[in-house]
C-alpha cells in the first residue's frame, strides 16, 4: 500500500555499487573504494568547471600534453584531482591519463605493502575545447583488472598490465558536466545514469538499466573533415541525408565533446562517428580512455561500436595512447554502417 513517502527514497551511487559488492560473495571490497574514488574526483571536478568563470579557471595552461596538443587550466586540475583521489584509494595499481606520457605506477597500500589490483584509464577532461564557451564536457574511465599486481616495477610493466581488450573491462563510465551533472557507468550488468542532487552532493540514480534504442534518426560526426573521409563513410552519410523516396533523412547534432555525443545518442539512438581520415589514418580517439570505455557502454546498453573492421572491444593495445576510428550507436545503424564498410574492405 502507498506509503506516502514513495520519492523519498534516493538510491545514491554509493548505494547502488555497495549493494553490487553484496551480490558478489567473494568481493573483496576493492572496486568499491576505487569507484568511490572516481566518484569524488568527478564531483570535486564538477565544482571546478562549475565555477570556472569565476575562479578565472579558463584558457590556457601554456603547456602541452604528450598528444602535443595545448593544456587547459582546466585540464590539468581535473587531471590532478584524479590523480590524487585514485592514488589516495589505495586500490588502484596502474594509471594512465591523457594527459600523462607514461603509464603512472601507484604507491602501494600504506597499511600491507600490497599494490592495487585494478588498473585505470582515464580522460579527466574530454571535450576541451568547449571548455571557454561553457558547452557540455566530461570524464571517461575504463577499470581492468591486473593479473600480477606484483609484476608492476616501472611505466613498462604498468603500460603491459592495462593493455588489455575492452571486452575485460570491469568498469567503465562516464561523468558529464551538462546543464546537470551526470555520471553513467556499468560494471558488466546493463548501464545505469545518475544525476548529482547539487542540494545533497550525491550522485542518485535517475536512468535505472539505460538502452539504446534499435535504430535511431541521428547522426554525429565532424562532417568538416569530409573531403578526407573513406569511401564507405561517406556512402553511409550520403545515405543518411538522401535516403530511398518514403524514408526520412536523418538529423544532424554535434557538440564536439564526446561524452555529450554518446550521452545524447544513448538515449535518442543513432550514430556516433569519428572516422580515419586521409589526415589522421587512426582517426582522433584514444582506445583506452575514450574508445572503449564508451564501446563497453554501449554494447552494455544493447548498441554496437566498431571500427569498421573490428569490434572495438576486441582490439588489444599496443600502445597505451593508440587511436582508433570509432562507430557506434544503435545496433540496426551500425549493422548497415558494417555492410557498407565490408562492400569496400
Ligand atoms: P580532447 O580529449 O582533446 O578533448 O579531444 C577529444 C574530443 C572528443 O570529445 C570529441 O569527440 C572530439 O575530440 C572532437 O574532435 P573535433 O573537434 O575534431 O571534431
Ligand atoms: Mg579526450
């Protein structure tokens, strides 16, 4: 019978990723205190980006990141509050941020000398720059597992340990900081949105076991860079905007910040695509920290995520910041997408 409290009762992350930890008996306690990690570094960066203008927080650093390309202020605070937080757990191993050349080595347990047992990728603040027009921006993370946490002695042996196929991902998530601040994540069993109640300071859960609708009516990609794409992507787009007579054509959004891309597309449907181009034969994308994570999601949610040629959770790194081209979106999209792209392989 109703209760009159029904409402009241806000299922926090904490909550929710407690509760998983009860379901597995022999959890040892480990992921939770990683993601609870991840969880404050996301709400402290949140308030930064939140009071950027203010705090003077925009524009540049005057320094460059290992992908050459210029740093934020913005940027490197987000990538030290990560940094300090996931140190901080103690339950972390292996790091690798964008932001960082090498794989990061973490200090082991202050309390039994032991290394952490998962390793973490992370992109602590995607979508750069739309940082000084207060556009929509993000963090991507992917969790693994270590094999060997004592077989981590330098960046090497980190690097080697997180280079691992996204299908071995234990984690991967997302936080958006939006028009509300969002944190999306799956830990393998189906994906699950949380929105920050500014008024509490917690995360509680608003989109319970998020799907991706089967087909969708947009489609999401930097269509400046057309005149260098491959034939198969451009015969999938054409396609989209001149349909067969009856169908109607497809919408086009892009923002330009990933995480506000597949957000959008994860709920609506559709099509993300960040292609190779004759420019950038691997597209623009890292594997680790963007790619994947985001491929793990997507699959999680019922969607697809390839490069054209393979799926993207299949790929094996070979180099911590590899790119790779990127497809992703509703099942029935990406499946004409592959037809397409197997016509001209
Ligand atoms: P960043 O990690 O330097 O922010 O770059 C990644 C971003 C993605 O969020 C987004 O999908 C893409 O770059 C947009 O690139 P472009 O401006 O070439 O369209
Ligand atoms: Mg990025």
């Amino acid at each position: 019978p109703p209760t009159g409290l029904e409402g009241l009762d806000s299922v926090t992350l904490t909550r929710f990723v407690l509760h998983g930890q009860r379901k597995h008996h022999d959890a040892s306690g480990d992921l939770t205190l990683l993601l609870a990690a991840v969880q404050l570094a996301c709400k402290v960066t949140e308030t930064c980006v939140r009071r950027a203008g203010i705090a003077k927080l925009y524009g540049l650093a005057g320094s460059g990141n290992v992908q050459g390309e210029d740093q934020k202020k913005l940027d490197i605070i987000a990538n030290d509050t990560f940094k300090v937080n996931i140190e901080s757990s103690e339950r972390c191993g292996v790091m690798v941020s964008e932001e960082d050349e090498l794989a990061i080595v973490c200090t082991k347990s202050s309390i039994d000398g032991t290394t952490g047992k998962y390793a973490i990728a992370f992109d602590p603040l995607d979508g750069s720059s739309n940082i000084d027009a207060n556009v929509s921006i993000g963090t991507i993370f992917s969790i693994f597992k270590i094999d060997d946490p004592d077989s981590i002695t330098d960046a090497k042996s980190a690097a080697a340990a997180i280079s691992q196929p996204g299908r071995q991902m234990v984690a991967a998530g997302y936080a958006m900081y939006g028009s509300a601040t969002n944190l999306v994540i799956s830990v393998g069993t189906g994906v699950y949105g949380f929105t920050l109640d500014p008024s509490l300071g917690e995360f509680v859960l608003t989109h319970p076991d998020i799907k991706i609708p089967s087909r969708g009516k947009i489609y999401s990609v930097n269509e400046g860079n057309a005149k260098n794409w491959d034939k198969a992507t451009t015969e999938y787009i054409q396609s989209l905007k001149y349909p067969e007579e009856g169908k109607s054509s497809y919408s086009l959004r892009y923002i330009g910040s990933m995480v506000a891309d597949v957000h959008r597309t994860l709920f609506y449907g559709g099509v993300f695509i960040y292609p190779a181009d004759k420019k950038s034969p691997n597209g623009k994308l890292r594997l680790l920290y963007e790619a994947a994570p985001m491929a793990f999601l997507m699959e999680q949610a019922g969607g697809k995520a390839t490069t054209g040629k393979t799926e993207i959770l299949d790929i094996v790194p070979e180099d911590i910041h590899q790119r790779v081209p990127v497809y992703m979106g509703s099942s029935e999209d990406i499946a004409d997408f592959e037809a397409l792209a197997s016509k001209y392989a």
